[in-house]
C-alpha cells in the first residue's frame, strides 16, 4: 500500500513513531556570542543573559517540538553556583524548556594553567574536584540526570609532565565525583585528542574516557563529541564499541571540516551523522536507551536561531533516514558476505527523500511544517536585535 509522498504505510508509522521519540537538548552557549582565537564577530541578537538563552532555547522547541532541554555550563549560566537554581527554575517554567545537562568548567580558571583535576597541586585539583561534586549538586537540585565532564587538561611539551600521575589524579577526582551522585544520576565523560593543550590531552581518547568511567563507577558512561577526533576517524565503529560494552553515555553533535569546527549538524558529512544513528538502532535498547543526543555548536558566523533550528531538523531527517534501514535483510546479506547489495541496502535508506514524511509528521504534531521559514516570518530574530543590539555593540573590544 502506498501513501502519500509514495511513501508506504509501514515506512510512516515507522518514521512517525521514531520521531514522536526523537529528542536533542540544545546547548545554552550556542545562543551567546563567540568567535575564533582570532576575534569575535558580533551579532545583534545573539543572547546576553541566562535569560535570553531560555527564551531562545524555548522558541527554537516550540518551533522543532524536539529540545525540550538545554544543556547549562556552570560558570556561564550559574556564575553563583547552587544560588542561582532557584532564577533556573523560574526560566524554566517562563520559557518552557528544562535544564539538561549540568557541565561544570574546569578550563577557565587562572589556577588551572597547568591543568584541573590533573593539576601537579593538591590544592587545585581539590579545589576543580570541589566545583565536580558542586555540579553534581546542581543537576540534582535542577532534576537533571547528567553532569558532563570535559577535561581540558594536558600539556604542551613533552618531558613537562608526568601523563602517569596526572592519569590517577584524574581517577580520584572522578571517583569523588561519582560518590556525590545519588541513583538517577548520571557522570558523562568526554574526550578530547587536541585542544587546548597541543602535546597531551589527559583523556585523549574514547579508551581513556572508557577507563575513567569505569574507575568512576557504575553511573558513569563515555560522551561522544563528534567533533574531538582525529581526520578519517571511524566514530561510527567507537559508536558500536561503546554500545557493545554498554558504556555509551550520550552524544554532542556537531560537524567538523578540519578540527573541533563546531559547524551545524550535518552540513559536512551527513552520512557519517546517518551510519551513527544506524548503530544506534542496530544495538540493544538496554545498550541504547538512555543515550542522550546533545548539540554541541557555536556559531560566530551564521546565525544562532537559524543555525540550532537547522542542527535539530538535520538531526530528525537523517535519523528519519536511519530508521528506514532494512536491519533484517541488512543481516542477512552482511552474513552471506553479499558486498554490493548490503552496501546498496544502507545507501538506499540514506538517499531516501524523507523531507516530505518529516513535514507530514510536523503538521500533524501541529508543529511548524518549515520551521525555518516560520522562524524567518515570525520576526523573532529581528525583534531580539533591536532588544539585544546596544548591549552586544558595548561588547565589542575595539583596537582602532
Ligand atoms: C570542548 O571542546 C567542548 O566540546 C566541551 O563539551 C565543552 O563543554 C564545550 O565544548 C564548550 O565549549
Ligand atoms: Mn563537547
């Protein structure tokens, strides 16, 4: 039977009921100004409080129906620490969008030149393990499940540190992390092969982020940032690695040309965000299910609403593709070692058309069918220009 879009009937209920799932929280620093090491291209709308974050955040779920979390960075969003939750919660009930995943900054502090957890001093790896077991406060007073922990720490010269003590510095640290979780709560930890530190990164791979989970304990789990590894990478096959050992935590999206681009999700290469997901719904749910999809992206040069809006509707469509793979026969032809049609089996789920199924499914959500364009009509950004436009222009460092 064939429906509309000459899509069949089984194909929608398939892609509807996965869409009806499908959630990605949206990161508040991807609303506020950013730039390069080089300098900072201003936008007028871009967000210049907490409270502008929320708003964004809550217009880009009512136009996507599909991020009703946003993901806080400790220092930025709650400068005050545990003071500050109850205005969160006040955002959160004005806007209509929750407070994701808590992360704690372990990298902007002077103190931490020679590294956080991982610092060669006492004093400062208790004072950056302090600020751990202090997020974890705050994602439980907030009814956040995760705390994502990224660690900044290495060095730039070989011979200028020891990787060997730094490693069980960085164990204890977490194991005391995991101690202040209670049940439902969750450690996330990524990993980084380069930046900022250009020698060694203390958790430099998925296998030491592995480690450290464990060592942490049973709620900790492995974050996979799609931008933090090396050219040529097969994130995919550390997708499956993670699932097998059921140590997959979560997911921060973005796409990348070079190195940690931040781009929109997607806007490279789009069949490696596809054979992701394809792992994803090939594993077990207890492997799979409480994997969180995050967005982790700042734009300097495109615009913010536009850029996350596009990210989610991205992130729906090629999902919306990787739910059309036919894992059965898939199975089959990969076993009697048929190459070309398993392989024409994938590529025939990726290069299906699945725009139109998506917007069918949005109007019957009563959600915008063009997000976009709805965003575009609705003048919100312009409107948040003439509100933000004097503050943002006062922050711009001029060297004339
Ligand atoms: C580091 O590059 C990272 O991916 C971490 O997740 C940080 O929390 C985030 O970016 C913030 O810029
Ligand atoms: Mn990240």
């Amino acid at each position: 039977m064939t429906a509309n879009n000459g899509a069949s009937a089984g194909t929608r209920e398939q892609v509807w009921a996965a869409l009806d799932t499908f959630r990605i929280e949206i990161p508040s620093w991807g609303f506020a100004n950013t730039g390069t090491r080089f300098g900072k291209f201003i936008q007028l709308g871009a967000a210049t409080s907490i409270a502008d974050k929320f708003a964004d955040a809550g217009e880009v779920h009512r136009l996507t129906g599909a991020s009703p979390t946003v993901a806080l960075h400790v220092l930025w969003d709650l400068p005050n620490g545990a003071s500050d939750v109850q205005s969160i919660r006040e955002l959160e009930a004005r806007h209509g969008v929750r407070a994701g995943s808590i992360n704690p900054n372990l990298f902007q502090s002077q103190e931490y030149k020679f590294g956080s957890l991982a610092n060669p001093s006492a004093e400062i790896r208790r004072k950056a393990t302090d600020h751990l077991v202090e997020s974890v406060e705050i994602s439980r007073a907030l009814g956040s499940r995760d705390v994502s922990i990224w660690v900044a720490d290495g060095s730039n010269y070989p011979g200028s540190q020891s990787m060997r003590k730094r490693i069980a510095w960085i164990e204890e640290a977490l194991q005391a992390a995991h101690e202040a979780t209670n049940a439902e709560q969750r450690l996330l930890i990524e990993y980084k092969p380069f930046e900022p530190a250009a020698y060694h990164m203390d958790i430099a791979d998925w296998g030491m982020a592995y480690h450290f989970a464990r060592s942490a304990g049973p709620r900790a789990a492995v974050l996979v940032d799609t931008g933090h590894h090396y050219q040529g990478t097969n994130i995919e096959q550390i997708v499956a690695w993670l699932l097998h050992l059921n140590a997959l935590g979560g997911f921060h999206f973005n796409d990348r040309k070079y190195a940690d681009d931040d781009l929109t999700l997607g806007s490279i290469d789009p069949y490696q965000v596809f054979r992701i997901f394809h792992e994803m719904l090939s594993a077990p749910p207890k492997a799979s299910r409480d994997v969180a999809y995050m967005i982790d992206q700042s734009h300097n040069l495109k615009g913010k609403m536009e850029a996350m809006v596009q990210s989610i509707l991205a992130a729906q469509e090629l999902y919306a593709k990787a739910v059309l793979v036919d894992r059965a026969m898939l199975d089959r032809l990969q076993d009697q070692g048929r190459i070309v049609e398993a392989e024409e089996c994938f590529r025939a789920a990726f290069w299906t058309d699945v725009r139109p199924l998506v917007r069918e499914w949005r109007a019957a959500r009563n959600l915008p069918a063009d997000p976009l364009r709805t965003l575009a009509e609705s003048g919100y950004v312009q409107r948040t220009e003439q509100q933000r436009g004097a503050a943002n222009q006062r922050s711009v460092t001029s060297y004339a």
